[in-house]
C-alpha cells in the first residue's frame, strides 16, 4: 500500500501578490524655479530620479525600409541593405552613454532631444519595446513603421554625461 501525502488547502482566500516599487522617486529638492537640476535638463513634474530624453526620427526617416534609410543617410546600401543597417545601428548603440537599459516613457515634446544623429534615433527606437529601451536587445526594423518617437528616462549619473554633448 502506498501512502500519499495530504494537501490542505484553504479555499476561503484567493491568492494575491502585489508588487510595488518607488525606486525611481527623487525626494531631493529642486535647485531652480525651473524646476531643473545642476546640469540643466529638467526633472520630471511628478519626481521622477533622473531626466526624460526624447529620440525624434526625421519626418523623411518614418515608416521607410532599410535601402531607403541608408541612402537618406548618403550611405550605399550594398546587396543586403538590411543587414547594413542592422550593422550600423549595433555600433551606434554601443557608443550612445546610456545605460544599459532605460525605462521607456510617454514622449513629451518638452522633453530633450541630446542625439539628433538618425542613427542614435534608429539604435533607441529598434531596440526598444513598448517599456524599456535594452541595449544588447536585437534591433527591430518593423518598428519603425509604427514608431517615430521614444523617450527615456536616464538616471542622473548618465543624465550628467548627456548634458555635455548637448552644449
């Protein structure tokens, strides 16, 4: 005879979890009535840790094919255009000083626009989903179709090194 083991259960409670996180709140003071930090890009209205930048793509870039973009950017597509540009847009990812992951938030038009080079746009907008731009995430050019703008908020330790490249 085999013995089994006897579960209890309690069917007086459904289960719930709930999950919260406030990590990204700043409790500092703001410097200005701006309401702008030491390095001069704005801090979010609703206290948000770090500063909200916004990735444009240019009006002749929206919703175009690979060729297409390469040869608005003035570079030969080559037999396999695709391929290219995925290329180019990986090492501008690399280059871009951001962390290696930003949360992706509503795009404001107050928002700053620190890279308008179209392959920062392109490397920002293909590797991000709908909530987080991933830098080592596979570039998707079908989104491009859809999406021209994205924007995200960068802690301040990186906020600070953007800043310099936008004076």
């Amino acid at each position: 005879m085999i013995e089994t083991a006897h579960l209890l259960h309690n069917m007086s409670t459904p289960p719930k979890s709930v999950v919260k996180y406030n990590g990204l709140r700043n409790d500092a003071t703001i410097a200005d009535i701006n309401c702008t930090r030491a390095g001069g890009l704005p801090l979010s209205n609703d206290g948000a840790f770090g500063a909200f930048i916004t990735f444009r793509l240019p009006e002749n870039l929206r919703r175009c094919g690979a060729e297409t973009v390469l040869k608005r950017l003035g570079l030969q597509p080559g037999s396999t255009p695709e391929k290219t540009l995925l290329d180019l847009i990986e090492v501008r990812a690399k280059e871009l000083r951001l962390p290696d992951a930003c949360v992706v938030m509503p795009t404001n038009i107050d928002h700053s626009c620190p890279w308008p080079d179209p392959l920062a746009i392109l490397a920002v907008i293909t590797k991000s989903s709908a909530s987080i731009w991933l830098r080592s995430k596979t570039p998707r050019l079908s989104v491009l179709r859809k999406t021209s703008a994205i924007s995200l908020l960068v802690p301040p330790v990186f906020a600070d090194q953007i800043e310099g490249l936008s004076s």
